[in-house]
C-alpha cells in the first residue's frame, strides 16, 4: 500500500515538475521570438558597462565605437567618463564618427579634431571615418537607394557598438540609434548629401520621406555588421534639439530616464520612445511634438517594412 501511495505521490509531483517546465519553455520560446531590451536608471559609467555586457556575446574582433562628438561645449552630450569607461572595457575598440554636412567647425577633419579637444574627447584616438574618403555600401530592398555612401574606414572594423544619446532632432523628429549610424556612418560630402538635399535644395528631404531616406541608410550598416552589431540608447538630457545644435538646445523639460540595450534596432528605438511617452505631459509634450510635427515615428514604421525588425521586444530591468 505504502508503495503504491508513494508511485502516486511521485506521479504527481513528476507531473507538476512538467508543467512548470512546459510553463518555463513557453516564456523563453517567447523571450526567443521577441528581442530583450535590457534597461536600467543607472546612467553612470559603471551603469552603462554593465547593461553592455548584456548584449556584448557577438562583439570581437576590431570594434568601433559609434558616439557623437557633439558641436564645441554642447551641454547635451554622453558624459566624457561614461564613454572612456566603455572604450576602455571593450577591448581592441575605438571611437569613430564622421564629418557633417551642415556649416560647423566638424565639416572638415581639421575642424572636427579641434572640437574632439574642445569637448573633451581627448583620452583615445577617434577615427574620422571619411577622413580618407568614401566606400558604397548595398541598401537591400530600398525603394529610394540602391547603395549609400560611408566613410571608407568602416570596412577596417568587425563590430560596431552603437553608443547614443536619445533625444529630439529638428529634422528627424528624435534621434535613436537608427539616426545615429543613418546619418553618423554616411560621410559628410556624398552620404548625408544623398539623404537630406533634394535637387538644389540642402535640405530638401522633410517628413515621411527624410525619415525613409534615414531607415535606408542606416540599414546599409545594419546589414554590413550582421550579427556583430549592438545598440545603446541613453536617455538623459533630452531636448528637443540635436547635439549638433550645440550651445542653441533648448533646454530639456523631460527628466532623465535610463538607459536601453538591445542586438535589435527596432527594439531599442521603439522601447526608447515608449518610455519618453509613458512620462508626464507637462515632460513629454515638447518632445512629442518635435517627433510628430516632423514625422519621426516613420523611423521605426519603415524599418519594419524594411525587414529591420518588428517594434516587439522584452524588456527586462537590470535593477532588479
């Protein structure tokens, strides 16, 4: 009797430990089917390595490190010792960026290197990807470019870590990681020239379609990297103004937030705006209306139809 009481016993608890598991598997088939976006408030050095870490598996070889330097003395860019922290955790790894389009000390390479001292970007080489000139890059199933054109220095790395500062853009409504390499990897005279001048006019593209010329470019870089390309949004000092606006930014209402991380760059920028329009009216109305009035949720709309993702994700929060 005992023997058969204890069978049952086994039976069930067997059982139970089968459910559970049938329960485990069900969240991870649909943790594997969405992208995590890893988060955390801790927007220090320390903060940004760690959530780092939690995307960094596929990142070898020679890395670049796709930051902003910033127009000189902008009180909006990612804090010096946060960006030295994560240049000196990952290794065999530089910062990069390339010259501008618009009238600014950076539109030369001379220029630029003057306003990395200004800034502060002092501690390590930076790379000025087109400072040697240009390399096409494929835009595969874009309906506006066939190729686009990046600084040449983008084919002697293997990786690319994707480091920005989210906030708003006058042009692109916001700025994520997908306007970071979008308009940060084309080069300064042909690349950026194809996305913003329409015929004679400089800035010719606006609205919807500036949005699609940005989500081609930036898939051009996506699609170079493959799987050895990550993304960081940090959500801190959001104006409604680019850091290329320099000492003019206005100054931002919105607090500061956190950062994102993710492998996926749909991710990221859908979960980053997410959080910018869970705050407060009176902290998201400015920002709100610079992204709407210029048509920026096109960003992540065009890239899903570009195959770039789906704006689903998992977010989970490191602090905890």
């Amino acid at each position: 009797m005992k023997k058969i009481i204890s069978i049952i016993i086994a039976s069930v608890v067997l059982g139970a430990c089968n459910d559970v598991q049938k329960e485990i598997n069900k969240v991870e088939s649909v943790s594997q089917n969405k992208p995590v976006v890893y988060f955390t408030k801790d927007i220090s050095p320390e903060g940004l390595v760690k959530i780092y870490d939690k995307i960094s598996q596929n990142i070898d070889g020679k890395v670049a490190i796709k930051f902003h330097t910033g127009e000189p003395h902008g009180p909006n860019i990612l804090p010096v010792p946060m960006v030295k922290a994560l240049w000196e955790h990952i290794p065999n790894s530089t910062l990069v960026e390339t010259n501008v389009f618009y009238d600014s000390p950076r539109q030369t390479t001379k220029g630029h290197r003057e306003t990395l001292k200004t800034n502060g970007w002092t501690f390590s080489k930076v790379d000025i990807l087109d400072e040697d000139g240009t390399v096409m890059l494929p835009v595969k199933g874009g309906k506006h470019f066939k190729e686009m054109s990046m600084g040449s220095h983008i084919l002697n790395y293997d990786s690319l870590v994707v480091l920005t500062h989210f906030k708003g853009h006058a042009m692109g409504g916001y700025g994520g990681s997908m306007k970071n390499i979008a308009i940060g990897m084309a080069d300064g005279k042909i690349g950026k020239k194809m996305i913003h001048q329409k015929g004679d006019e400089q800035w010719g593209y606006t609205g919807a379609r500036f949005q699609e010329n940005m989500a081609e470019s930036a898939k051009a870089t996506v699609d170079h990297f493959g799987k050895k390309i990550v993304y960081i949004n940090v959500l801190r000092r959001m104006s409604v103004d680019c850091d290329c606006a320099g000492t003019s930014a206005a100054e931002p209402k919105a607090r500061d937030i956190g950062i994102l991380a993710s492998t996926n760059i749909v991710a990221v920028d859908q979960a980053s705006l997410d959080q910018v329009y869970a705050l407060p009216e009176n902290e998201l109305h400015d920002l709100q209306e610079r992204i709407e009035s210029r048509e920026g949720l096109r960003q992540i709309s065009y890239m899903k139809e570009l195959g770039m993702g789906t704006g689903e994700y998992t977010l989970v929060n490191i602090d905890k």
